[in-house]
C-alpha cells in the first residue's frame, strides 16, 4: 500500500478495460509507473476533470458532459473506486430509487495538480485553434496560478484556493456542444 492506494494482486498487471499490462505490479519501483496504471487512460483523465475541477459527481451527469458510453464509465470509476481515488455515496432524489455518487478521497483530491499540470502544458504547446477555453486561477481573487516546482512547501497553495475558469471561448464551446447533442443549432438558446 502506497499513500493509502491499494491494488490487489488482481488489480495488478489489468488496465480498467480488464485487459493484461504490465502496470501496475506489485514490483514496480516507479511511481510514475504505478501511478499511470491508475490514471493514464484518456476516460479516467476525463472523468477527474469533471470530478475534480468541475464538481460533477452524478453518473448520469458524467455521462452526459463527457459523452461517454455508460459501459465505459461504469468501468471507470469501478477501478478508480477499487484504486482509492473516489469514494461512492448513496444518494436518492424525491420519488426515485437510490443511486450511487462518486467523490474525491484525499488521494484523488491530491490529483488536481496533475490536471492542471497537463492543462498548463497543452496551453502553452498545443493550444486549442480559438484560444485556451479554461485557465486556474485562486479562489481568493482570481489570480492566474501555474503549475510549477518550489523548494518551501509553505509557498505551496492548497488545492482548494485553485478553480479551473471557463473563458469566453470554453463558455462558447460547452453551448456549442450542448446545443449539438441536443439536435439545435449552433446560437438557438435553450427553450
């Protein structure tokens, strides 16, 4: 057991598909190793991205902002679940049956940085065409943070004083894709 993540030997060696691969083992001396036999498939990086910057803990809201199949998903947050990332809770809404959300441990919460690393990278090597949709930025006053190394951990922020913002063009690329899985055209508003 490593920082409070534990895999079985079962889990070792499976990518969250179920298919063989050689990470993570129960021998690997690498944590990077370790660590993207965790999270280094395209949906979990997705679904933390929606977990932990956006807030969204609800399948079906997964599901419908990340236009993922329900197998998938399913999946997914199974082994993120297993691998102590996320935590479910049960939940019910007036007249219906209960239903299992899905939230950060301490563990996943500690994931953040990473995001907003990868965030930070593609922003300043393969920004998208029409510009950055999401910057980071603190809670505090809105100031523009970057990822980054520091020798005192007294300077270091904590993960809760950082959001992830929606530019204008982020803003327009959600109602753009909103308006598109739901059969409108492009600028029709919502009835």
């Amino acid at each position: 057991m490593a920082g409070g993540i534990e895999l079985s030997s079962d889990e070792a060696g499976r990518a969250p598909s179920g298919a063989p691969v050689s990470t993570p083992s129960d021998d690997a001396f690498c944590s990077i190793e370790r660590t993207v036999g965790i999270v280094g498939d395209r949906w979990v990086l997705l679904i933390l991205r929606q977990v932990l910057a956006g807030g969204m803990t609800r399948f079906t809201d997964l599901v419908k902002s990340l236009g993922v199949a329900p197998n998938i998903l399913t999946n997914r947050l199974e082994m993120l679940t297993r691998s102590g990332v996320l935590e479910r809770r049960e939940y019910r809404e007036p007249g219906s049956r209960p239903r299992m959300s899905y939230h950060p441990t301490a563990a996943g919460r500690e994931l953040l940085v990473v995001l907003a690393a990868l965030g930070q990278w593609g922003d300043d090597h393969i920004p998208p065409v029409g510009g950055v949709g999401q910057t980071r930025e603190t809670t505090r006053d809105g100031e523009p943070v970057r990822v980054g190394f520091v020798t005192d951990a007294a300077l270091l922020l904590p993960a809760e004083e950082i959001s992830f913002v929606y530019t204008e063009v982020g803003r327009d690329r959600i109602r753009a894709a909103a308006a598109e899985a739901e059969g409108r055209p492009q600028g029709q508003g919502r009835p």
